[in-house]
C-alpha cells in the first residue's frame, strides 16, 4: 500500500487529511472523535482573547436539489476560555502523539501579545502553530484576521515577532480577500514562515429571504457579511493555491484548504502544489466519517498511478499552470459527437445555437432517427457543448491538426518587436 | 372489519401521489431537454420540460398553467395515460438511467391547482359567435376551453347529469377519482361556458335546433354502450355492462351483489381490466378474464394488466362464449365457451381466432360484459355521414354536414389500440381551432 504520511514543514502525520481550524476542531472530545475516525491533523479552533458568538451564525447555498453547494458563516475565534483549550490539547496530544495538533492563533498586533500566546500554546506540546490572517467578519473590526491578513507589512511584522519565539513551525493562513494573494504570501516568506496555508473563507451574503425580505442569515433582524466556503469556492482556492506554488519568492509549503469534499478535490490541491489538504465544510456537512473514503480513495489512486507516496504529487501539476500569454494559439480542438452513446437531448445544440458559435446541427438520417452532427469548420473549440452535455462521453472535445506551429501571445508580440 | 365496510376502501385512489421532496427530486433530474421528444410524444404537446423546471422552482401556479393550457383534461390525463407509450417512453433518459415520471409530476402540479383553486385562464373578448358542444366528456370540454379562451359563447349539452364523460363515470375511481374530473369541468365553467347537463342531444333537443341557433356544432358523444354480446341466454339476470359497472362504483352507494360471487370478464381491453378489477374490489370471490385471442393481441396496457394480476383477476386466452346458462329463476349459472386457435395472419397482420371445436362449461355467478362500445346510430337518421358507426370527418373535423365538427372517441377509427382522453382532449382543441379558422375566413369574406 501506498505511503500516506505527510509532511508540512517538518509537521507530520499519519495522512494528509487534516481538519481546517473551524467548528470540527472546537473541543478535545471533537479532535479525539476526529483522530479516532482517521484523520490525520486538526489545526485547532483559533484561540485568542475570548469572544462572544452571535446566535444564527452559518447559512448555505443549496444548488438545483443538491444541499451546501456552498457554506457561509458569521463565527468568531473560539468562545472557549484559553486555558480549557490548552488542558484539552495536551490532553489530546498525549492520546495521540503522532497525530499533527496545531493551534490556530489570533491577536492584536501587538508583539508581546504573540509573544505570550505562542509561549503559552507551545507549552503544552502543539506540533505547529498557524496564525489566522483571515478571518473576514468580527475580529477584522478588531484589527484582527482579515484586516490584517490584507496588508502585507502587517503579515511580514507579525509573523516576524511570532519566529522571534516559536520552537515549532509557523504557517501562516491567508485570507482571499485581497487582489492578488502572493504579496501577502510573499510577506509571510519574507516574515519567516515556515509554510502558508489558503484559504481562508470569502466575503459573502449568503442570500435574502424572499418572503420577510430579511437576509440570510441574520441575527434578529439584521444582517451582515460572512465567510464563504465549501464545495462552491473550490476553484478559487485551487487559483490562489497555484499563484502562490509557481511564485518564485514564495518558496515554502503550502497547507491547502477550500471546498475540498473529495479525494479528487485532495489529489487536485496535492498536484497544484500542497503538501497536504485542510477540510471543514465537507465534516461539517456529513461528520467525521467522510475521511474513510478520502483516504480509501487516495490509497487507490496512488496505487493505480503506481506511486509509492502521496509525497509524489505535490506540485505535480504547477508547471502547467502558467500565464494566458503563454497559451498556444495556434493550437485548436473542435467538439466531437459520439452517436452511439447521444441521447438527444438536443442541449449541446440549444446552447451552442444561442450564446456559442451556431455549429451543432440536428439532421435525420435516412431511417428517420434524429442525430446532430458538429459543423467542424465553424466550431473554435470552447468546451461549452461537452459542459452542459449529460451524457459522459457524448462529446469529446478532440485536437484538429492545422499545420500551424506553436505559437503564443507573447511570442507573437516579441516577434512583432523584433520584427 | 366486515368485508363489506371495507369495500369503499378499495375505491379509493391506489397511487400515492408525490411528496414535494419526491416531486422536487424528481424535476431536478429532468435534463430540461431542448425541442425535447417527451412533448412530440404527448398529444396535447405539453411542454414538459418547462412545467417541471417550474415544479423545481416551486412556481406550481405556473407550472399547472403550463399543463392545462396545452390539454384542458391535464389533471386526469395525469393519472390515466398510458405514460409509457407516450411521453415516458419517449423521454431520452430511458437510454441512460430511467424515465422522468412525467405523469406523476403532472399530478403534483395539477393537485397543487385544484387545492389552490386559483383561477387558471380568463376567457377571450367576446367576438358575438356562439358554439354548441354535444358531450361534455373530454373531447367536449376540450373544444369548449379553447373555443370559450378564443372568444366564442359556447354551451355544452350533456346527456347524464354530471359532465366530464367517461372521466366522470367510466374510468374506475381508484385511477380516476371523479372530484378531479369534475375540477375540470369547473375550471370550463369558470370561463363562462354554459354547461346543459340531463339533455340529451336527439331526444331532449334536435341537431337541427342546435344548427339553427348556433354558428357552429361540436359533435362530442363518444361511443355508446357495451353492443350485446349475440349468444343465447343474454338477457338472464347477472349479466353486466362493464362500463354500467364502473358507472355503478362510482355514484355514492357501492352494488352489494357481487360479494363472494364468481364472475366471468368478456374481453381484454381497458374496459374489461377496469370491469373486473371492480368486481373484484367489489368483494366477488373470484374474477376471470375470457379473451378469444392471447395475452399479445390483448388490448390492454401492460400496467393494467399487471395491476389486474395484482388484483387477483385471473385471465383465460383462447376462450369465446357461445351460451350463457341459468337456473329456473332466470339467473345466471355458468358460460358455455369455446376453444379457439389462432389462424395464420391476414394482410391487416392480424390473426383470426377459429374454433377448435372442443366446448367446455364454465360455472359463475356473474357475467361482464366489455367487448368494447358501440357507436351512437342515431347520427346516421340525421344525416351524418359515418362508416362503421364513425364519424367521417375531413382534415379539418368537419362532418358531411357544414357546420357540424366531431372529435374524440365518436371519430376514433378501427385502429390498433384503444381510444385515449389524451387523444380526445387534442382533438377537441383542433376542432376548435378548426372552427374559429373557418369562421375568421367566413367573417373575412362578408366583411370584404
Ligand atoms: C372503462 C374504460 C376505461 C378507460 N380507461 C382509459 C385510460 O386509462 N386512459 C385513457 O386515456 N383512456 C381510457 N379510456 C378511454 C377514454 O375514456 C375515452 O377515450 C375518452 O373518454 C373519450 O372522450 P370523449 O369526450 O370523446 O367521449 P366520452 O368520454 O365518452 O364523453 C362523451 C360524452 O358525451 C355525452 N353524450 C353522448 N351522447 C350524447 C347526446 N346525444 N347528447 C348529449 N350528450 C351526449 C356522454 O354522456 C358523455 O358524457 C377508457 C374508456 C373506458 C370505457
Ligand atoms: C463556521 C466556520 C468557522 C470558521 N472558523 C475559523 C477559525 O476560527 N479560524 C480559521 O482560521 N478559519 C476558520 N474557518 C475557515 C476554515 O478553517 C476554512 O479555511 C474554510 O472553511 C475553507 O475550507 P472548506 O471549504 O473546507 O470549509 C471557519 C469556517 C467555518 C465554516
Ligand atoms: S465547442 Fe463551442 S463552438 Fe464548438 S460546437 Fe461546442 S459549443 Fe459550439
Ligand atoms: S448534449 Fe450530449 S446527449 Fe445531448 S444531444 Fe448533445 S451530444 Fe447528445
Ligand atoms: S425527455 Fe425526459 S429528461 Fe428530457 S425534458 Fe422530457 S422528461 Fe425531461
């Protein structure tokens, strides 16, 4: 079998499955549940000066029948008192001492208050520590999280005072509320981060109530803007992940987290670049339980592409991940359409006559049995047709040779330059 | 419970009807095809693909609108169609998974209406012309939507005392319950048509008065009663019209006398599964089916037949009665039959059955008659053109007489299967479009 152990930043565990900081990882009895069901990591619920919780907090978006297409919160850092957390970390890691524990910590930006925490948090053995950047609603108007999280000197400052005192390795959690995620991912390599992990929830409304005109959620009547996540924010994340993993100066490991609900949604984190994944709405959606077939899955498919180690994807796929500029023009793929397996549903046809190109045409062979065929010459090769077709394998989008060499936007303008 | 209190039970509508969260999950798996082949095989054309994509955003009100806008008897259609070899059968999930449930969906929508009752159409600006349906069963009802949607004044005559036709009193209430039937008939009503019901067309009121007084005359009378069966002993006591029967179900007290009784069925098509599932559900002991042909001529849907089997009814091929037998008090008391082979097959590709010569008694209590309907004859004494008791129409359903259009059963030819109300409500609305058609180009003409 297929070697699952992984390894963040000299962090390591069983397997690359970790709980993200977040609702799951709230106690000791929920981290020991989640060990015990398979997981591999938690980083814990993030700690910090206590808060207060609104009441009404989560809310989600259900898409076409299928429940949580995507999640939305209005939750703070843990509402626990500091000193429960820790009795039940080092209770936790004495249970499990080759489990990844790592605490999750958010405080102002103040050096003697990172200083103390990060003391106080490794005192009791955790294996790691990830300073939350990005919480987007609450402590943000604290000037914590997220409004932290946005300005890279302020990433840079405080992850610099946390290495002042860390024994264990600090990753740094980026917010995706911010333009372009390496410059802060940048500022924590510059700060001294031992790894970054991303990301962190989105700024969201998760909807309006059609019928009292109040929004979704809301705390007594109002409202306000949440984190989003889940399934839905999946290639957002996978975007910001592969930004980050191709940047030069960020050259440390990332921790990969956002809307992964699958050991295909881990295998794509793994290959775009982390070193291992973080979940929470998937566990907050079904339980613990779903790692047994993150893992089964995982195992297999190693074994099947004949890898002796989940170490073996990470980053596989980042060199294919590049700029627009670099596309090869010149290439061209056109839709093709398997009769066999078409069921006629005609929505390639519809689609493509209404907002694509106008090629898919419908014809009735000499049995009088309708068929659609795909005017080659006019198709450009946008995907759209084998998108909304729902058959699996009806239309494959095949390459049409053109004679034409490889050539990309931007060596076309080098060579208008040097022309 | 007695076996008697029990029985209203077994009249009561067998399919459950779907929970919203079936029904939400069900719409959600229609592909929401494009020119999609489930509406080329529904007759009336209901665009199915868009009354369920509404059912998905829980906007009923336009999702029954979309139904009964494209077939006026949507709600028992829903419930009676023979899904499978219609749209069902049609829709292009069947090559990957299984069927969208199109019939039940459309009940779930159709219900959603008739307990809103909201209103679901208004009636058309009124262009003076007045219309004269005769029959107020679906093909009726039908033309008198979408002539009353179009403008015309339309007055429906109905021979029994409650429209809706066969719905209302042939098709068997544990398909068809009669309040859905009659929601149809109101939701005609409530566009101003004006419903005559206990007259009867040729007794109560002539053709020729409805000619005079109208623009136009819709000829809707369906088919008549069970034709007797031509074998000696007929008229003893026990023997039953299949659709006298369901009727009998039907009205508010249930017929006591088949309880614990044997009874044999004649025939094989709907109306016999319908007249022995009844008289099963009536409480009689034991029900066979006699056809003279076999289980592949039989006219009956699979689905009935299965639910027949269901229902203990046992069938019995190859059989032709040839002499009903009685006791001294004139009662029935056993069938004479013959057995009968199947001839090689005719040009038509249908295969004669001719006796064997072998006979043999069967005893029973009851005798059903259901060897399909006969043909209303009084048309012929007014002129109306009909061959083999049908009404000759040309393309654009007007009889030999101008003026007087048919649709529905009373036009449904000799053809493979059995007539449809899905049919029938499609032939009403041609017909009506027929007339409006004619009387635009009539009015064009005077007012050149
Ligand atoms: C037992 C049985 C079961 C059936 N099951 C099904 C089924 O499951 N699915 C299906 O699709 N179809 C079924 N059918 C067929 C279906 O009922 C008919 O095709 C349909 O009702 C035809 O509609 P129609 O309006 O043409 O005729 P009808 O429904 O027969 O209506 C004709 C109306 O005209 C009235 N009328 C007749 N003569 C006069 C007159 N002179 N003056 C005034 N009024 C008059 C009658 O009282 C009646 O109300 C079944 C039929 C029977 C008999
Ligand atoms: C209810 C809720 C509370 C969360 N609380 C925290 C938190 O305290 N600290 C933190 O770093 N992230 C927090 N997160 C963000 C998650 O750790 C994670 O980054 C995000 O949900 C994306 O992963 P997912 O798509 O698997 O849910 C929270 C998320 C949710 C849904
Ligand atoms: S790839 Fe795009 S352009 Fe080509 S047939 Fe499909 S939808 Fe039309
Ligand atoms: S979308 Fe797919 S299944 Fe539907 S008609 Fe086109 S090729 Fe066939
Ligand atoms: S054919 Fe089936 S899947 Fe397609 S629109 Fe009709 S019911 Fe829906």
């Amino acid at each position: 079998m297929a070697d699952l152990i992984s390894n963040l930043a000299g962090i390591t565990s069983p397997n690359p499955f970790w709980l993200a900081s977040a609702p799951p990882t709230n106690s000791g009895y929920q981290v020991q549940r989640a060990f015990e069901a398979g997981w591999g990591g938690a980083v814990w619920k993030t700690l910090g000066e206590p808060i207060m919780n609104s009441t009404s907090r989560f809310a989600a978006l259900h898409f076409n029948g299928k429940r949580v297409a995507g999640f939305n919160n209005i939750e703070l850092i843990s509402d626990r008192p500091l000193d429960v957390n820790l009795r039940e970390i080092a209770d936790t890691k004495k249970r499990f001492p080759n489990h990844a524990i790592v605490a999750s910590l958010m405080v102002e930006p103040k050096q003697e208050k990172w200083h103390e925490i990060v003391k106080r948090v490794e005192a009791v053995g955790v294996d790691g520590l990830e300073l939350n950047f990005g919480c987007p609603h609450g402590m943000a108007e604290r000037g914590m999280g997220s409004a932290s999280g946005q300005v890279p000197a302020l990433v840079e400052q405080q992850t610099a005072w946390v290495k002042e005192v860390a024994t264990t390795p600090v990753i740094v959690k980026l917010t995706p509320n911010i333009t372009d995620i390496t410059a802060t991912a940048e500022a924590a390599a510059q700060g001294g981060a031992d790894a970054i992990s991303l990301i962190n929830t989105i700024n969201s409304l998760a909807g309006v109530d059609i019928d009292t005109w109040q929004t979704i959620p809301n705390v007594d009547g109002l409202g306000t803007h949440g984190g989003y996540c889940g399934p839905a924010v999946k290639p957002i994340a996978l975007h910001m992940l592969g930004d980050c993993a191709r940047h030069p100066n960020v050259d440390i490991p990332i921790s990969g987290i956002g809307g992964i609900a699958t050991w295909q949604d881990a295998v794509q984190f793994l290959l775009m670049g982390a070193s291992n994944v973080q979940v929470c709405t998937a566990a907050m959606h079904h339980g613990f339980r779903i790692v047994e077939d993150l893992l089964d899955g995982l195992s297999a498919y190693l074994e099947e592409k004949g890898l002796a180690s989940v170490q073996d994807l990470v980053g596989q796929s980042v060199h294919r991940y590049s700029e627009w500029g670099n596309l090869n023009l010149n290439h061209q793929v056109v839709a093709r359409i398997n009769q066999d397996v078409c069921i006629n549903c005609n929505k390639c046809h519809i689609s493509c006559e209404d907002t694509a190109h106008q090629c898919i045409g419908r014809y009735t062979d000499e049995n009088g049995a309708p068929y659609l065929k795909v005017d080659e010459d006019e198709c450009v090769g946008c995907n759209l047709c084998s998108i909304v077709c729902p058959v699996e394998g009806a239309i494959a989008m095949v390459p049409k040779p053109n004679g034409l060499p490889p050539m990309s936007w931007n060596e076309r303008q080098a060579a208008i330059a040097n022309d | 419970m007695e076996r008697s209190e029990s029985i209203p039970l077994n009249f009561q509508e067998v399919e459950p009807p779907l929970s919203t969260q079936e029904a939400t999950d069900e719409a959600t798996r229609c592909l929401y095809c494009y020119d999609a082949p489930c509406i080329t095989a529904c007759p009336t054309g209901i665009d199915i693909p868009s009354f369920i994509q509404k059912i998905t955003t829980n906007n009923l009100t336009g999702s029954a609108r979309t139904i009964m806008e494209a077939n006026p008897i949507g709600a028992s259609c829903a419930r009676v169609c023979p899904t499978e070899e219609l749209c069902e059968g049609a829709c292009v999930l069947n090559q990957t998974s299984k069927p969208i449930m199109i019939g039940k969906l459309q009940r779930y929508a159709t219900d959603w209406a008739i307990q809103n009752e909201k209103p679901l159409f208004t009636a058309g600006k009124r262009n003076g012309q007045k219309v004269a349906v005769v029959g107020g069963g679906p093909a009726g009802l039908s033309a008198a939507r979408e002539l009353a949607l179009l403008g015309y004044a339309v007055t429906v005559y109905e021979a029994e005392t409650e429209a809706g036709g066969l719905d209302t009193y042939g098709i068997v209430s544990f398909r068809l319950p009669k309040r859905i039937s009659l929601w149809e008939v109101e939701q005609v009503k409530s566009l101003g048509v004006s419903i005559q019901t206990n007259t009867r067309i040729g007794v109560d009121l002539s053709l020729a008065e409805l000619q005079q007084s109208f623009d136009a005359v819709v000829l809707a009378v369906g088919m008549a009663n069970v034709p007797p069966l031509g074998i000696p002993g007929e008229e003893l006591h026990g023997v039953y019209d299949a659709i006298d029967l369901v009727k009998a179900t039907k009205s508010t007290t249930l017929p006591q006398q088949f309880q614990g009784k044997r009874g044999v069925v004649i025939g094989a098509g709907n109306t016999a599964i319908d007249g022995a599932t009844c008289a099963v559900r009536l409480g009689a002991e034991n029900v066979k089916v006699l056809y003279r042909r076999t289980e592949a001529e039989m006219t009956a849907y699979q689905f009935e037949y299965e639910f027949a089997k269901q229902d203990s009814v046992e069938f019995r091929w190859l059989v032709s009665p040839i002499a009903v037998l009685g006791d001294e008090k004139g009662r029935v008391t056993a069938l004479k039959c013959a057995e009968m082979a199947l001839a090689e097959a005719d040009e038509s590709g249908r295969r004669t059955p001719i006796p064997t010569g072998a006979t043999f008694v069967i005893k029973t209590d009851f005798i059903i008659k259901a060897i399909g309907q006969a043909r209303h004859r009084w048309l012929d004494d007014v002129g109306i053109a009909t061959h083999n008791g049908v009404i000759s129409i040309d393309h654009h359903y007007e009889t030999s007489v101008k003026g007087v259009f048919a649709c529905g059963d009373a036009i449904f030819g000799q053809g493979q299967g059995e007539a449809m109300v899905v049919a029938a409500a499609e032939q009403g609305k041609q017909a009506a479009y027929a007339i409006d058609k004619k009387r635009r180009s009539q009015r064009a003409e005077t007012s050149a």
